[in-house]
C-alpha cells in the first residue's frame, strides 16, 4: 500500500490556562496517528493560546472524525479548539 503524501493542518487552542492541556491533545493526535511536527504556545494573563501544526496524512481517522474529537476536547477542557488545512490558515492571516 503507498504512503500517503503529508497533509499540514494547523490546530489553535485558546482558552483559560490548566494542567494537561498540550498533554491531552498530543495523546490525542498519537492515538488516531497524526504527527505534530511544531508547536508555539503562550499563556497571556491566564490565557492559554497554542498553535500546533499537524501532519494528518497518515491519520487512522479522517477530518471530520478529528474536529469531533477536538470538539470533545475542547468542551471537557473549556477550551476553543479549531483545525484548518494550513493553506487555508495562511491565507486568513496573512498580514
């Protein structure tokens, strides 16, 4: 079976600081296989804000099934947790 081509998604998390938040979603992309390849996070006043690109090619579940399992997270954690295609995300902030 060929290897699919790499597909670079960028997640953003923003929300009240905690413990565990970074943990969460990283046990969250190794479980359906998906490779966080950066990361940059910062905590504003005791706001959390994260940007993580993400690497779904070779993800055991699609799309769809991601943004509901970080809509989960994001509900259990209080957190606003969103997924685009990098060029999409490029193309909104670009200054």
């Amino acid at each position: 079976m060929a290897e699919k081509a790499s597909q670079i998604c960028i997640v953003t998390v923003t929300g009240k600081d905690r413990v565990g938040i970074i943990a969460r979603l990283a046990n969250a992309m190794a479980k359906a296989n998906i490779n966080i390849v950066d990361v940059n996070q910062k905590i504003m006043e005791d706001t959390f804000v994260m940007t993580m690109a993400v690497d779904i090619g070779q993800a055991t579940i699609d799309m769809g099934q991601i943004k509901k399992q970080l809509d989960r997270i994001g509900r259990q954690m209080a957190l606003k947790i969103s997924i685009q295609d990098e060029s999409i995300f490029k193309a909104m902030h670009r200054v």
